[in-house]
C-alpha cells in the first residue's frame, strides 16, 4: 500500500513538472520580429484561440475551476478572460465561492484580503500548468456605472489608491509568466476624465512592479485598444471588440472592416479578436439571447483570422459567466465551441502567420461579394505565393462562385474546400492547376448545417 501511495505521488509529482516545464517554454509571449503576430519562448507562432469564462475565479471552487481548464483544453483552447474580482456575475459577488471577499474593507483597492487572492494563485498557476495564457482584467469596468462593472469604486479611490492596487497586483503576479494584462471594459471614457486616468493608474501601477507584461485595453464595440488615447502609449498589444451583427446592418462588417482598420496602421501592434457575437448571449438571473446561427458565428472568427489577427477568442453563454447551473457539456461542447475546435485545427495545419490580407483584391478578383455587408469574402495570400486561403461567409445554403487569379500563385496549385461545419477537406476536381490565368471556383453549397460557408486553400507546389 505505501509502495503504491508512494508511487502515485511520485507519477502525480513527475506528471506536475512537466506541465509546469511545458508551459514555461512556452510563455511568456512576445512580438515576432515584424510586429504581426505573437510568438512563444521557442520563437514559434501562436495562434491565440481562447475562450472567455469572466467569472472563474470568483464563481467556481478548485475542483471545478480544474474541470473548467480540463474541459477548455479538450477543445483546443490556450487563452482564457479572466476577472480578477467580480462586480456582479457570479453568484455572490464579490465574494469567491468559498465567501471570501477581495477586500476587507469592501470597495476600498487598499485593503486587498489575502484569502481571496490566494485563490485567485491557485488558478492563475493551474491555467499555466495547463498551457493557458490568462488575459487578466484587475478591475473590470461596465459600459455603464450600474452595469456590473467597478466603475464607481475605480472613482472612488482615486488615483493613489489605484496605483498602489496596481502595484499590489503587479507585485504578487510579477513571476507568473503566462499573464497578459486586459484594462477598461466595453467602454473608452474621456481621457481627462477620472474614470480614465484612475484605470491607468492601475495599469501603470502594474508597470512599476512587472514591466515585462504584455497589456490591452477592451474598449467599445467597433473600437481596438489604441482607440483609447490616454492607454494607446501603454499597451502592446490590439484587441478588437465587434458589434454583434445583430444590431444593424451598417454593421454586420465590423469584424472584418475594424479588423483591418487595425491591420493597417502606421503603429500597428499584434492584435487579436477579444470579443465578437457570443452564442447564446445572456447574463445570470436575465433572458437568453438567441444568437446560435452557426455561419453568423463561424464568420466573424474566419474574417478576422484572414485580417491580420494572431488568434481570436469566443465566449458561450452560460460558460462565460460560468452561471448558476452551469455544466460543462452545455458550454464548452456547445456546437460553437466543436466549430471553434475545428477552426483552430484548420489554421494551425497552414502558416496563417504569413498571410497578408487580399485587401486589394489581386488574388480573389471577383464573386467577393459587398464591403462591410455579410456576404463579404475575406482572402490572404503569402508572399512568396505558396499558399492562398479565402473564407466565403453564409449566404444560405446555395452555391457561390468565386473568381481566382492562379498567377499569383507560385508553381501549380493544387485546391481543396474545407468544409467549416464538419471539418472535412474536398480536393477540387481537376487539381493541381496551372499557376497561368483566372479560374472559377463555385463553392459546394450547403455544408450540412444548414449554411455555405466553405474555406478555399489553394497550395502551389508538383
């Protein structure tokens, strides 16, 4: 028996090391050479595909914040959002599941409570063990003061107390390496406004304890990081925040159209999908938004991966709160999730961090469809013209056709369909083409999902 328990321990020890020594080579992330994207302590690209459970450190115990990360990892996932201290979604805020508060003296930024934060150790360390990179948001702010988020406090306390909040975080996480730093929340105040100057406070208080980690600021929707001009000179890193395309049709382009917006600046920084449409939007203890059309969630997702991004995140509705009653096959195995699985997959398999955007359209020359409108066709080539990939959205569940100019390509081209929904590849008959002239590519049509959307890879190569 001891012999056993002594060799359990020993496998349990062995097996802690290596996710640690894993996760230590991999973080922390930093810039590539030309600013386009991240890559990880071996120099290797990575592809930022997260998911976005606010609420995990307040609302679930260890056991179930490890099932969370198990779960999150069986999809792919390597990035999650995460609140430090929670304002109004979880259960019993700000109280952590065990009813311990981050402050002792409630609202006061000073008075941080060493229980609560303890916790919060203990799943910032597990999500590195599991290979996660932790956007982390000190003190979430809501659009609106009574929306949930801590802007009265942020007020409040000034801007001393702020820095020194800052720095106390920056201080206890200084050596977790698998931290990137998120600030604001759905909202870009006045920059001479306190709001504003106090939430820099805590940014540059973080600064003054760690200036080696990475952050971003979470503005309105349409809006990316650098849009907030008092934070613009403090972070290192774009998020893009999308409407839903819900909302209008003047706006169902803006994952594409703001994607770009930030692809194309002078003072670019690598930049990712933070937030988009999310399936099934809702909020604890509020009525369900139904919003699970499977190519109105894929779209945003493909049309941003061939704008430029170093990856994207997708939130699920009840796994982003992780709400009362929320089980984990009904989040993370949701059929957006597996369609994220699958879109992870595709984008690994090629060098998406070499493709430049077909702003121009040189390589997809016609059938793209309407500028800032849902049928929109979003296009990347690399430059030495091995590989060319187009996204073309749902429209329905009939044919498109799309026109290419093979010329662009290098050596023949041999072209497949990928099918989004399933995850199954269709070599084109005919292939591989000659790289000589414009050729029609109509896509399959319905994908079984009741969409038709379809990826076109082109490879040039014998």
């Amino acid at each position: 028996m001891h012999r056993l328990l002594a060799r359990s321990l020993f496998l349990a020890a062995l097996l802690f090391a290596l996710q640690a020594a894993a996760a230590e080579a991999v973080f922390p992330l930093k810039k590539s050479a030309n600013g386009r994207y991240l890559i990880d302590q071996k120099g290797q690209p990575f592809f930022v595909h997260g998911d976005s459970p606010w609420s995990l450190i307040a609302q679930l115990d260890k056991r179930d914040a490890e099932r969370y990360l198990d779960m999150a990892s069986q999809t792919g996932r390597n990035a999650i959002i995460v609140n430090v201290i929670e304002h109004k979604f979880a259960d019993n805020p700000p109280f952590n599941r065990a009813g311990d508060a981050p402050f002792t003296t409630p609202g006061d930024f000073t008075t941080p409570n060493e229980a609560y934060f303890a916790h919060a150790d203990w799943v910032l360390r597990k999500a590195a063990e599991k290979g996660f990179v932790v956007l982390l948001f000190p003190a979430w702010a809501a659009a609106q003061k009574r929306d949930g988020g801590w802007n009265q406090e942020i007020e409040k306390n000034g801007p001393e107390k702020c820095r020194a909040f800052g720095r106390y975080l920056g201080q206890r996480y200084k050596d977790f390496t698998n931290i990137i730093w998120g600030h604001g929340g759905d909202q870009n105040p006045e920059p001479d406004s306190a709001m504003a100057r106090n939430m820099l406070e805590i940014l540059l208080g973080i600064k003054d304890a760690a200036p080696n980690h990475m952050h971003f600021y979470h503005g309105r929707r349409g809006k990316t990081s650098i849009d907030q001009d008092n934070f613009a000179p403090h972070v290192n890193l774009d998020a893009v925040y999308t409407s839903s395309d819900l909302q209008g049709a003047d706006r169902i382009g803006e994952p594409y159209t703001t994607s770009l917006r930030a692809y194309n600046r002078k003072d670019y920084l690598p930049y990712f999908l933070f937030e988009g449409v999310y399936e099934k939007h809702g909020a604890p203890r509020s009525p369900t938004i139904e919003t699970s059309d499977p190519g109105r969630l894929r779209r945003q997702h493909y049309w941003v991966n061939l704008c430029g991004s170093t990856g994207h995140l997708f939130g699920n509705y009840p796994a982003w709160a992780l709400a009362i009653g929320w089980d984990g096959p009904t989040g993370l195995l949701s059929p957006g999730n597996q369609d994220m699985k699958r879109l992870k997959d595709f984008w690994t398999s090629l060098a998406w961090w070499r493709l430049v955007p077909d702003q121009d359209h040189t390589s997809v020359t016609s059938g793209y469809g309407t500028y800032k409108e849902g049928d929109y066709v979003t296009a990347g080539r690399t430059d030495d013209g091995r590989l060319m990939v187009a996204y073309v959205p749902s429209t329905g569940t009939t044919s498109r056709t799309l026109v290419v100019d093979l010329a662009r390509l290098s050596d023949r081209v041999h072209a497949r369909w990928f099918n989004p929904a399933t995850g199954e590849y269709t070599k084109i008959p005919g292939s591989p083409f000659a790289n000589k002239e414009r050729r029609e590519f109509v896509t399959p049509g319905d994908n079984g999902s009741g969409a038709n959307d379809w990826a076109l890879i082109l490879e040039a190569g014998h």
